[in-house]
C-alpha cells in the first residue's frame, strides 16, 4: 500500500478531490496511516472545495457528531444542504 499512498498522495498534491477525500478518509479512520484528526479534517475541507460529495458527506458528519472537531448543528447542516444541491445536480446530469 505504500507505493498507492505515494500515488494518492502525489494526486492531493496536484489537487485532485478525489485523492484528497481518500486521504481525508484513510486520516480519519486510521487506514495506512495514523489517525490524525487534523490532516482528516484539512484533507476533506480540500475535497469538499471541489465538490466531492462523499468528502462533504463525511465533513458533515465530522461537525454533526463532534469528530475531530467541536460539534457545529450549523455547519452541518448548510453542508447537508450542499450534499442536496449536489445530488440534485448530478439526478440533471
């Protein structure tokens, strides 16, 4: 998996969303790497930025449930409210 976490990483670098939501993902969950709330955090902000629903869906659960950050109602729900502008997009596409 080292050599497929360089790539992921390489790909944040460039500002890929979707490599910056699995860093988000792998930080949040302790996969290949350790859990870093921080880095979870900053990653899925980056991703969200571009629009990947699922990092904005698991940011929103970050400040729903209080994880890795002080619990936000707020946050959350004007990121659920993105997640349903998005999907609603994507049902256009």
């Amino acid at each position: 998996m080292e050599t497929g976490l360089a790539e992921i990483r390489d790909l944040s670098r460039q500002n890929y969303g979707l490599a910056q939501y699995a860093l988000g993902y792998f930080y949040l969950n302790g996969k290949y790497v350790e859990k870093d709330y921080f880095y979870a955090l900053y990653f899925l902000t980056q991703a969200d930025k571009k629009n990947v629903l699922c990092a904005t869906e698991l940011l929103a659960n970050c400040f729903e449930n209080g994880i890795g950050v002080a619990a936000n109602p707020e946050r959350a729900k004007i990121l659920r409210k993105k997640i349903k502008e998005l999907e609603e997009l994507n049902n256009q596409i």
